[in-house]
C-alpha cells in the first residue's frame, strides 16, 4: 500500500531562495522540454519521447544551462518525467473521446513543487537534508510509516511542506461490525444517515466569506507589480488555505467516524461536476436573453462546492478500503420520490419541502432520512440481501 505524509517544513531566508530558485529552474525546464516536443512535431511530424531528453540533460548542464549543475540530477529527470505523464494522460483522454486538455506552459503560480525520486535527501533529528539545498527543519507531526520511495518538496499558500511517499503494508482491518448505513448528502444537513441521524454542514467558506470579500477588495485596489500588493496576494491565499485545512480536517473527522462504525457504507453515484454547471442562456424569438436563474444556481454552486461531497466520498472510500469495510455506491434516481417504507413513488418535491409525507401509507420521514433509506435498501439489493426497514422516529 502506497500512503503519502505531507509535513510543514521551516526553511531560513537563505533556504527558501534555494528552494525559490530551485523551482523557477525545474519550470523552465519543463516549459523548454515541452516547446522542444512541440516544435519537433511542427517541423517533422515526429514525437520526441522522455528518454530522448533525459539523454540530452549531460549536455544541457554541461553546455547550454551550467545553472542546473547545482540542482540534482534525479530532480531535473523527474521534471522530464512529469511531462512525459502529462502527455500519456493526454492521448489517454484523446482515445477515451474525452476533452483532451493539450500540455500547457506553467506560469510562475502554477508550478509549485519538485520530486527527488529516489535519493538526495536524509531525514534525521527533526531536519530533512536536500541535496544542493541544505538541512531544513520540519515538523514531524506523526511518525512515518513503512519505507519512502519519494520526496517532494511543496510549497503551498506562503508555506512549504515535504512530501513523502512510503511503502506500507496494509492495516488489520477493523473487526466486524453488524451495522450498515445508507448515507444521503445535503446542504442543509451535510449527510443524513438511514438510522435517523444528521451530520451538521459546517459551511467554512459560507462563515469566511466576508473577511474572502475584504481582502479580495483590498488586493483589488493596490498595484500590479507592487511588494503591497503581493503582501495582499498572501492574504487572500491564506484565507483560502485556512478554509481548505477547516474542510479537509471535518472530512477526515467525519470519514473515520463512519469506517469505524458500520461495515458497509452506501452513497449515491452523484456526478458533482454536473450538478454545478452553469446554466444555458435562454433567448426569446427576437434573440432577446431571458432569465434562466444563473445568479441563485451560481449561489448553489458556491455552497456544493464548499461541502466537498466529492472528497468526502473519496475518504471514506480510502478509510473503507484500508479498515475492511464495504462501501458502495447506488443510482441516484428518485431516492427522493420513492417511500422507503411501501415502495410507491409519490409526487415530485420541491427543493424546499423537506419533510416526506406518503400519499400511499401515511408514514411520515424527513426528505432527506427517506431517501437514505432508500440508498441502503438500493445498495442492499445491489448485493441480493433484504429490504430496509424504516427507523423508528
């Protein structure tokens, strides 16, 4: 099993201009080595392959960039190899019919880490040593498992961070558990579960997005180019990044708690990259636009953005596999219309009823509790075992 352990590295000024320097060189590389294919192919209608240019690195440090003698020599060969991924996942997507998404320069923001993949760097008494770098000290906040394979530097939002890829043997898996859940996402509840519990939305973003609002204001106003307007850039980002380590910290939290619980673990198959697509533009026979509700979706997208149900999903699904336990995922059609206690379908509901009366057998659910039933019993039956009951409420 391949597990990653990301630390907070505390590099001194003269530290982080190595580092600085050390990734402004392997992006220049990357952009050379993808114009260098690009125009290959212009001129001869021929690819240029990575072993090709790793051949070439000897010389290039020798003769053309002697500015790379002083990074090592398995950085700059992972830079080649990550464009050599790149373009894999590229005819990976032509040949799937998929947007392909063509390799593109990387500009200054965008390029933000480098990989010693096999050696270069020594991990002891609290300090990471890097080859051409120097020894950094880092915040070994738990303890690393299993044997690194990799070691890539990051730096994220002002901050830097190691990253170490290990080798792990897999965990016992957690005893057996009796229980089962059917899990259905929301925005008023983030989950609510088939046993009549409520998992609360935090709304991170929603609670900061008016200290987001001040600061975007703010750097709005000052000069490009300016150390003012950079100090603000870093604000903005931190504010950001503070959401993001709110969210993932929940998600994490939540996830466990689910593993450790119950055996198997149903969700809907929910496609979140279309439920936040904008909508069409509506035009009358005059070519006149019509409103078609794009300010409230754009509201709607922000708060299914902000709950993170894709890696919330993606967590228990990791933490499921490493503990043993089951987890599923079911059609997503009518869970909200179909009685979870007599099986008929009742009529359609607006967004804004939240309670489930059915017109059938009276019994009456919270919407979203419903269609978690309904989750449990779909994924039940996906594995050929019984009904679900509904919970006493």
């Amino acid at each position: 099993m391949r597990k990653a352990f990301k630390y907070r590295l505390y590099p001194n000024k003269e530290q982080e201009r190595s580092l600085f320097w050390t990734l402004a060189r392997c992006r220049e590389l990357y952009n050379a080595a993808l114009a260098e294919r690009k125009e290959a192919y212009r001129m001869t209608g021929k690819s240029i392959r990575y072993y090709e240019q790793k051949r070439d690195l000897p010389e290039i440090k020798n003769v053309l960039r002697e500015a790379y003698q002083n990074i090592h020599s398995q950085v700059l060969q992972d830079v080649l190899l990550r464009l050599e991924r790149a373009f894999q996942a590229f005819f990976r997507r032509v040949k799937a019919g998929e947007k392909p998404g063509y390799p593109r320069f990387q500009g200054r923001n965008r390029y933000n880490s480098f990989t010693y993949p096999q050696g270069g760097y020594r991990l002891k008494d609290g300090r990471v040593t890097l080859s051409k770098i120097g020894s950094i000290k880092i915040k070994l906040h738990r303890a690393i498992e299993g044997t690194i394979k990799t070691c890539s530097i990051k730096y994220e939002s002002g901050q830097w961070y190691a990253v170490f890829s290990c080798d792990c043997e897999a965990n016992a898996p957690l005893p057996v558990s009796e229980e089962e859940v059917g899990i259905d996402l929301g925005l008023l509840h983030f989950a609510a579960l088939s046993d009549g519990t409520f998992i609360d939305n935090p709304r991170y973003y929603r609670k900061a997005e008016k200290t987001l609002e001040r600061r975007q204001q703010v750097l709005s106003r000052k000069k490009r180019g300016s150390h003012r307007r950079e100090k603000a850039r870093r604000l903005v980002a931190k504010a950001h990044r503070n959401i993001r380590n709110q969210r993932r910290d929940f998600l994490h939290k939540q996830a466990k708690r689910l593993v450790e619980r119950y055996q198997t673990i149903v969700f809907e198959d929910l496609q979140t990259e279309h439920l936040v697509k904008r909508p069409k533009a509506k035009q009358d026979e005059n070519g006149k636009y019509l409103p078609n509700g794009a300010s409230a979706k754009a509201g709607l997208n922000t708060s299914l953005l902000d709950a993170g149900w894709g890696m919330f999903v993606e967590m228990v699904s990791f933490k499921a596999a490493c503990a043993g336990r089951e987890m599923l995922k079911v059609n997503p059609y009518k869970t909200s219309q179909v009685c979870s206690s007599c099986l008929q379908e009742c009529p359609h509901k607006e967004l804004d009823e939240r309670t489930h009366i059915c017109i059938h057998c009276g019994v009456v659910l919270d919407r979203d509790t419903n269609a978690a039933i309904n989750i449990l019993r779909l994924g039940r039956s996906q594995r050929g075992a019984t009904r679900v009951e509904a919970p006493c409420l």
